[in-house]
C-alpha cells in the first residue's frame, strides 16, 4: 500500500488578505510591464498561482515559456487554409470553440482564429493534421484569452515542443515510462492493471497529448497550466497523472469483474471530476511524488522524449524493463551525502553478486543477498529476505530499494529473479542500479584509488573491501579465520543465515535440474514434433498433463534431448531467420507475447519471447548485437505440448514438453514472470486445438 502523504508547505498554505492580494495582482502587473524574466516571475508567483487574475494569466503563460518578446511568425503568412487536412481542422476547430460560454459571434471568431494558425502550424512544420493528436486540445485555453494570431502560434509551438512528450502513439516510449513509474509507487494498482490487459497508451494518451485540456473543464485546465509551466518542468504531467490515478485506485480495484473496455472507458473519465479548488493540493502531491522518484531518469528521459532534434536512444529497451533504472551518479551521491531530509531519495542498496564479489569490493552500506539462493536453497533466501525487511524496517522504512549486480548477463538474471519476488510482494520503491558493479567501477576509474583507501574521514569513500569496514554497520562480517561467535542482533542473524554456504553455488545451481545420470551422449537428437506425429488421439485417458504447481517436476525424457539441442543450436543457428520482435509480436494472428527468459542445459539463460498464435508457439531468442531483434528458434505446434510443468517451490520456472502421449521426445525450460498467465494462455490454446482435433 502506498504512503499516506501529508503535504506541508507554510507558505502555500499562507492565505493572503485582500489588501494584499490586491498588491500581490498590482506588483505582478507591474512586473510583467517591465518585461520582467522567467526567473524573477518565479519568485514572485511562488505560493501564489492561486492569485493570478484572468488578464494577466495569458502574459505569465508567454514569460514561462520563454516567447514573450518573440516576433510574430505569421505576419507575413497569406492567410490560405488550402493545406490538405482542411475539413478536419475546420471540424475540430469549430467542436472546440463551442466549448467557451461567449456569444455566438465570438465563438465563431475564436474557431476562425484555430483554423488559422493550426494551419499555418502545419504548413509551416510540413506537418499533417489528425483529429486525435491533441492540438485543437491545446490551443483552446490560448484562444480563449482572445490574444493576437501571432501570440497563439508562438505559445502553441512553445508548448508542443517544450512539454508534449513524443512518441505518444500505441506503445510510445512516454507510456512505458509511466508504466515504471507506477510500479515503483504502485505496484499493486500497477499489476492489477496488467491483469487487466490496460496498458497506459489506453487511457493517457489525451492526457499527454493535450496537457488535460481533453478531459478537464477550462478553469480546472488553467489553474493546473499556471502551477505546470511555472514549474518548468516538462516532467510534471506525469507525476500529475499518476496522482490522478492513485487518488481512484479504490475504485479502479474494486471492479475485478468489470471488463477491459469498461475500465479504460472509467479510467479516461477521472480527471473530469477535479475541480478548480483541488489543483492546489493535486499539484502538490505531483511535486511531491516527483521528488520522491529517483532524478536519473530526469537525465535518461528528457532527450528522447523532449530534447532538440530527433529522438535519441535510451539505455536499454524501455518496453522490456523489469523495474526503474537509477543511475550510478544518483546512487553514489546518495550514499556520498547520507541522505536525510524527508523530499530525498535515499537508497537501501542490496548487492546480489556471490559473496566473494561482494567481500572483494562493494559499495558503501550495500547489504548481501546471494541471488542464487532463491534456486539453490529456498528457505536460506527467505531468511534473508526476512531479515533484510527487518533491517529496512529499523531503519526507518524511508529508503528505496536498489538492486545491483555485477552487471554481466548471467548475473543479472539472478538479480532479476530477486526483483521480481519483491515487485510481485508489492514492495514500493523497487530499482535496479544500470550497468552495475562493474559499470560503477567503470564510472569512477579515475579515483577508484581514493574509493579504495582510506583517506581521513572528511566523506565516504564509495567502494571499499570487506575487510576495511566494521561489522556494525554491515549484515556479513569481515572474513576471519575462525567462524565469528553468533549473537543475538539482526546482523548476526543474517550473517548465519549464509556463513555455511560455498562459494561455489553457481556450479551446483542447476544440480536439482540435471538430466537422469545415465543418459547416453549417442542417443538420437531432439527434434521438433509434427502434429502427425500421433498414432491416438491426444490426451485421452492420460495422467493430468498440466501439473502447474506440483511439488516435483516429473523426469526428464531419455536420450539427453537437452545435449542433443544444445548441440543442434550451435549447427542450425545460421538457417534460423531473424525477425524484429514488436513486428513479430504484432502480426495480426498472434494472441499472446511473454517476456521470459530461457534456460540452456548449461545453466545460463538466454532472453526470449513465447509469442502464442491459435494453432502454434514461436520461442524467439533476442538477439544481443541486434536491440530489438530475436532469432526464430523453434516453432511447436500447440497439440504437440503434452506436459506442462512446475516446481512448487518456485511457480514461475516452467518447463514445457513436446512429443506425443507415447513419448516426449524435447523438452525447454523457462523463467517467466507471469508465469500463471503464460500457461493459462498455453492451456487455452491446447485446449482449442484438442476441440478441433476431436471433431475432424
């Protein structure tokens, strides 16, 4: 459950009296006469947007976006509307000049002076026209001041370029965005979303495209846009959205039953009922909300979805993060400044490598948490977990989980095994530190010498080995030659919990999972079933074949198949086609797409997609020179599935297998972090794919 925020400000909440609004009104005028800047209309208007009066509104607009002396473009435009989208400005134009209570003759004035310069702006930007990108939206509150042509186009182009996000279409960037930013404050509103199938493009696409203008009445709009783009930052209508969200999540959550379409059609409606009074404490929470999100995404973000020029690229495919990304800078300045004040992030930093890495060098305050445990011993991991909790908990429960890894492949998969079992607890505040240890120790080569030793106690030094920090502070104790007595604190407690396990747990990771001894390294190789490889009719009076949480996993099929495809990928990988995963993923005949990762006979995991068609299941491996792009490893028919399995103990490693009632000839193995909803989806198909079977 989210944090019970009480916004504070003395001096937002410091209510002036008439005289002195009114000298409050007479020194903003006077300001803006004298062409004052941006920054000093700032500190006058800071705690009192409330105050700004309807004919000074529209010249605070223009000063905060930087166009209030700028030329008026449109002095020497022909004034010609014959650009290619005519009717459907002319249409929108005119539905949104209705919206103003003025007389008729003035309506028709406001939507002739719409159609001119949201011509004029496509015109000149060689642009095209589409009623539902926002723009009619967004130049009504600028027409309703009744302001030149000229001024129109200039504020227009200021705010489409300064605060409309790019790329808002069906699954643009700005909306995976959002998605990271409710999990980490709400995580539990964020997965019942993704149960619901309701991505954020589905209902926040108006609210980005237009600035609210869509879905809120015009005073509500005006009051928020004095707050925004006084603020300056680009940013805030995120966090303004997810306010709007958070504020209905009761709502949104209790109706489990309603459908899909319903619960868009809900979720669009919500910012209709703010009211003028309310965008005080609305914008407040957005602020504060803001200031409780690590600032790196501010650096990582604002170039590809609001800087100059065409948009640049992002660390990583954002549509396929597990959680937020912070940045090294962010966390090393966290852990620099030890961080207390209530508005900043601070980090409780959980170091997920072996422990060896761990103890040859680490980040200051970083805790342990072997990743490998959650496979290798079960209950060991949810000691520790246990105890970390504890430790967050006595420590205020104000810092942010961070999660950090060695950042090589391999390792961070673990680490995303752990991410997930706390996202799918609902923790708030979940990140991942990018690029990892070894990134950080990139990041600081020039000083690593200075993080190493110790030089006086004038600031932490950043990365130290065990042996030079007391035990105190730490939940493992530097190693000694002898084992250290237990005690009583949470510290030695977790110390314990991992003071008997090898150094060699990745060797003996997969142990539980290994083939039969025995198996012959000559038996046949694996291959891909055909639907005609059925000599009855598929599974009829047979043992259940979907074991969906069963305590044991059954044996594996004899014949090594795992050697056996091991060995036929490194010889067919050159004939397997590549394919562009969202197009893949798109085709019109494909029902599911799962993000998983699959797990090799030797251990490693590989990133893949399961993508479900109605009579087929396509296992695409992403491709790690190519972003974006998988290879086509192999394509099963649904009827050929005839196992679907689990451990109890860890639900979301799924193992499929092919062949026939008769015999499983392969079988594949995957880490799936909706697991329950990927075999659902796989037994719906099979089942649909048995029906069809029957009757022919």
């Amino acid at each position: 459950m989210a944090e019970t925020v009480d916004v504070v400000d003395d001096g937002a909440n410091e209510e002036l009296g008439g005289e002195d609004v009114s000298e409050w009104v007479e020194s903003l005028r006077s300001a803006l006469k004298e062409n004052t800047d941006y920054s000093t209309l700032h500190d006058l208007c800071a705690n009192h947007t409330q105050h700004i009066p309807d004919d000074l509104r529209f010249e605070v607009w223009k000063v905060s976006l930087g166009v209030a002396r700028k030329p008026d473009a449109m002095a020497n435009w022909d004034g010609s509307l014959d650009c290619l989208d005519r009717d459907a400005i002319s249409s929108q134009c005119t539905t949104q000049a209705e919206k103003l209570e003025i007389r008729e003759e003035e309506r028709c004035a406001v939507a002739d002076d719409m159609k001119s310069v949201l011509t004029f702006f496509c015109k000149s930007r060689n642009v095209r026209f589409r009623p539902d990108n926002g723009w009619a939206e967004l130049l009504l509150p600028i027409a309703a001041h009744r302001c030149s042509r000229g001024d129109m186009y200039n504020v227009l182009y200021a705010l489409s370029h300064k605060y409309i996000p790019r790329e808002c279409r069906r699954d643009g960037r700005p909306f995976h965005l959002f998605r990271l930013l409710l999990l980490y404050h709400e995580p539990e509103l964020c997965a019942f979303l993704d149960t619901k199938r309701v991505s954020p493009d589905r209902y926040l696409q108006h609210w980005l495209r237009s600035l609210f203008v869509a879905t809120c009445s015009l005073d509500v709009v005006e009051a928020m846009w004095d707050v925004y783009l006084l603020e300056a930052d680009p940013f805030l209508i995120f966090f303004l959205a997810l306010v709007t969200l958070v504020n209905a999540k009761d709502v949104l959550m209790d109706g489990q039953e309603t459908s899909r379409s319903e619960l868009v059609d809900m979720m669009k409606t919500i910012p209709c009922q703010l009211d003028k009074e309310d965008i005080d404490d609305f914008c407040l929470l957005a602020q504060h909300y803001a200031t409780r999100t690590p600032q790196s995404f501010r650096m990582d973000y604002h170039a590809p979805l609001f800087g100059p020029g065409k948009p640049s690229a992002i660390h990583g495919p954002i549509s396929q993060a597990l959680c937020l990304p912070v940045g090294l800078t962010d966390l090393v300045a966290s852990v620099r400044r030890q961080v207390t004040s209530e508005d900043a992030v601070g980090y409780f930093v959980v170091d997920c490598r072996s422990r060896d890495d761990y103890e040859k060098g680490r980040l200051r305050g970083a805790f342990h948490l072997n990743a490998v445990l959650m496979l290798q011993d079960l209950a060991a991991f949810h000691e520790m977990v246990a105890q970390l909790q504890t430790v967050h908990r006595e420590r205020g429960a104000s810092e942010h989980w961070c999660f950090i890894s060695s950042g090589l492949e391999e390792d961070d998969q673990y680490m995303n095994m752990v991410v997930a079992h706390f996202l799918q607890r609902y923790v708030l505040y979940v990140s991942i530190a990018r690029g990892g240890y070894s990134a950080l120790i990139k990041q600081m080569a020039s000083r690593v010498q200075d993080c190493i030793e110790r030089d006086g106690d004038e600031e932490p030094y950043l990365v130290v080995p065990l042996e030079a920090e007391s035990s105190a502070e730490e939940p493992l104790a530097p190693v000694e030659a002898e084992a250290p007595k237990p005690t009583g604190s949470v510290m030695g407690r977790l110390f314990g919990a991992v003071r008997g396990k090898t150094t060699d747990l990745r060797d003996r990771l997969y142990q539980s999972l290994q083939e039969p001894e025995g198996a012959s390294p000559g038996s046949a190789a694996a291959r891909h079933v055909s639907h005609t490889d059925r000599s009855s009719r598929l599974y009829r009076n047979t043992e259940p074949l979907f074991s969906i949480g069963g305590e044991e996993e059954p044996e594996e099929p004899k014949g090594d198949s795992h050697r056996s495809a091991s060995e036929s990928d490194t010889e067919a990988a050159a004939r397997r086609p590549a394919v562009n995963v969202s197009t893949f993923c798109h085709r019109s005949d494909v029902t599911h797409c799962f993000k998983c990762s699959e797990m090799k006979p030797d251990g490693y995991m590989v990133p893949a997609q399961l993508v479900l068609t109605p009579g087929n299941l396509y296992i695409l491996r992403e491709l790690p020179d190519r972003r974006g792009w998988a290879q086509l490893h192999s394509q099963h028919p649904m009827i050929t599935i005839v196992k679907i399995t689990s451990k109890k103990k860890y639900p979301e490693l799924i193992t499929l297998r092919f062949g026939t009632v008769e015999k499983i000839v392969s079988s594949q193995r995957f880490l799936i972090p909706h697991a329950k909803n990927a075999t659902e989806a796989i037994k719906a198909a099979i089942m649909k794919e048995m029906e069809k079977a029957e009757a022919s």
